[in-house]
C-alpha cells in the first residue's frame, strides 16, 4: 500500500484522487486529500462526495478529506500538488516544508507563473526546495468529470527522472485511466499552459456564433503557437503532436466541459471579465490568468503568439471581443497572393 498525498479539492485534483484510491496496483492505496476549507473536508468525509467542485463521482472508502496539510501528508509515499497555477507558490511557501523527503512530487497545474514567467515545475523548485529529480508533471486531455464517472482517459507523466515517471504510471494505472511516460517536461508543461488561452478563444468564437470551420482555424492556429513557443523553449515537436499537446488542445477547445471554453463563451456573448468570472462559481479559468504570462515569455524568447496577445487585450486592456476577432481576421500573415502590379 502507498500512501497518496493530493493537495486540493478542486474539480481535477477531486478526480486523480479518485483515481489513485482505485488503482489497485501492488494493492489499493490510501488517499488523503486536503482541503482548502475545512467544510470541503466534512462534507466529503461524510458523503463521500465532494458536492461543490465534483459532484459526479462517488469517492471510495480508501480517500479520507482533512483541513490539515501536515496530516494530509503524514507518511505520503507520492504528494500531488493540485492547486490554481497562479496560487502554487504560496501554497508551497505554506506548506511546502511538510512534503516528505524524497517522495515524488506529481504536479497537475497547468500555467506560467504571473511575473515570474516559470513554468510550473520551476515554481515547485523554487517555493519548495524540491530537487527537480523528484518531479513529475501529469497532464494530458483530462476532463474531470469523465475521470470521475470513469470513463477511458488517456494522460502523461512527465519527468525528468525515468524510474519516478514510471512508478507513477504505475500507481495511477486503473482500468479506465492509462498514463503514458514522457522525458519532455518542457514540452508537456508549455502544451498545458498554452492550450488554455487557446480554448478561451474558441469560447469567444462561439460566444459570438462563429462556426466549425473558425474553430478549426483556431485550433491550427493556436498549435502553431504552441510549437513556437515550446520548441524556442526546447521542447519536442513530438511531444506538442501528442496528448500532452494536440489531445489536450483539441478536447479543451472542442468541450463546453472546459472552464476556459465556457469562460471565453461568456466574454463572446456579452459579459465582462467579471461577470464571467463569478458566473464560474469559483472554478478557474487558467487561460484568463495565464494569458498575461505566456505573451510575456513568447515576448522574451521572441516568439508571435497574436491569439494569446488577442485574449490578453480582452481581459486586461479592455479591448472589446469584436475589435480583437476582427484584429485576428484581418491579420497581415505574410506569403498572401496579391495580383500583379498590387502594391
């Protein structure tokens, strides 16, 4: 039996807790999550069922709820951080110092911190004091509520460590749930953060009644971002062409399911930022946030991303949708046929 140590209770990190409690290899493990709020922890400890952020699936008697960092990761053998992007760090600067020592660290955020412009497993390094040796980073196309009513998922665990990447495949593996292995941190991290801001504009797309055909356009698109900006990072174009990249950008983008999708809607449909925001019921859209840090780190590496740069001038600059959609369509790409004698 392995002791889980799941950091947050919200949507996701609800459902890979469900997850671990029901992989049964060597033998089921015991799982405890912690809780923001201590009312999170009753209730799921008393209904098996964490009715706010996942109220789809019923939790195991394997996975107990506390409000207690210390006691969530007394004797963890594996910790997941699964907390905000923007909210890690100070979490970690909280209780980060109670993580066990040399147990593997399974990181579920997807973003680059605001400021900083780290990626989340740097983030981890500097708040925690963690070797990066011990981390892994899960993602992947992953909706929470399939996971939950235990429907096939498919993800990745990367790692810069191959022997911890795979026993955590290995302590993930359910008949529902199936991990692949992957050594391209980077890549993995860049095509969870980006595919975020992307899914915000196919929201917006929708939000204003535009089709499949501009969402397609959008997705393409946004993947040419995505491989700018990984590969000037040195991720694989492998990697971005995978799950962790195309599958995951497909399903967020494609999915009302998608906090960031139904985020976007919101804005194409009239709303402002926050109005959209306390239409989610505390769910966050990472892409809303993320935004202002992607467009910077493309900014310092040199790379053009116009969709994050678009979203970023929506949610912050008080751009209205139809100017920025509009900015987009008419966009000057380069290589465009003119006739000649057209200057």
């Amino acid at each position: 039996m392995v002791d889980v140590a799941v950091m947050g209770a919200g949507s996701f990190g609800t459902a890979m807790a469900k997850v671990f409690a029901e992989a049964t290899r060597p033998e089921p493990h015991r799982v405890t999550m912690w809780c923001r709020r201590q009312e999170v922890a009753d209730q799921i400890n008393s209904t098996r069922i964490n009715a706010q952020y996942l109220p789809e699936g019923v939790l195991p008697e394997n996975l107990s709820a506390t409000h207690d960092p210390a006691e969530a990761m007394r004797g963890a053998g594996l910790v997941v951080l699964a907390v905000p992007s923007q909210t890690l760090r100070a979490n970690l600067q909280d209780w980060g110092h109670l993580i066990p020592p040399d147990v593997t660290v399974v990181n579920l955020a997807k973003g680059i911190e605001i400021g900083t412009l780290d990626r989340m497993s740097e983030v981890v390094v500097d708040a925690a004091g963690i070797d990066r040796d011990r981390l892994a980073v899960l993602t992947g196309p992953n909706f929470a509520k399939e996971i939950a009513k235990g429907q096939p998922t498919l993800a990745v665990v990367a790692s810069d460590n191959a022997e911890r990447a795979s026993r955590t495949q290995y302590l993930a593996r359910t008949d529902y749930f199936r991990p692949y292995t992957s050594d391209d941190v980077v890549g993995c991290e860049i095509g969870g953060a980006t595919k975020n801001v992307i899914a915000l504009v196919c929201g917006i797309a929708s939000g204003i009644n535009l089709g499949e055909n501009s969402r397609a356009a959008i997705i393409t698109r946004g993947l040419a971002e995505t491989l700018r900006l990984g590969t000037a990072l040195g991720a694989q174009p492998l990697t971005l062409a995978g799950l962790a990249g195309v599958g995951d950008l497909v399903a967020t983008c494609s999915s009302p399911q998608s906090r960031n999708f139904s985020f976007g809607a919101r804005l194409g449909q009239g709303m402002t930022v926050e109005q959209a925001q306390a239409a989610a019921h505390g769910q966050v859209a990472e892409g809303a946030k993320s935004c202002i840090s992607i467009a910077d780190l493309a900014r310092r590496v040199g790379v053009e991303m116009p969709l994050t740069e678009a979203v970023r001038a929506v949610c912050y600059d008080g751009v209205p949708v139809s100017r920025a959609m509009d900015d987009l369509l008419n966009r000057d790409v380069g290589g465009e046929w003119r006739p000649k004698g057209d200057e």
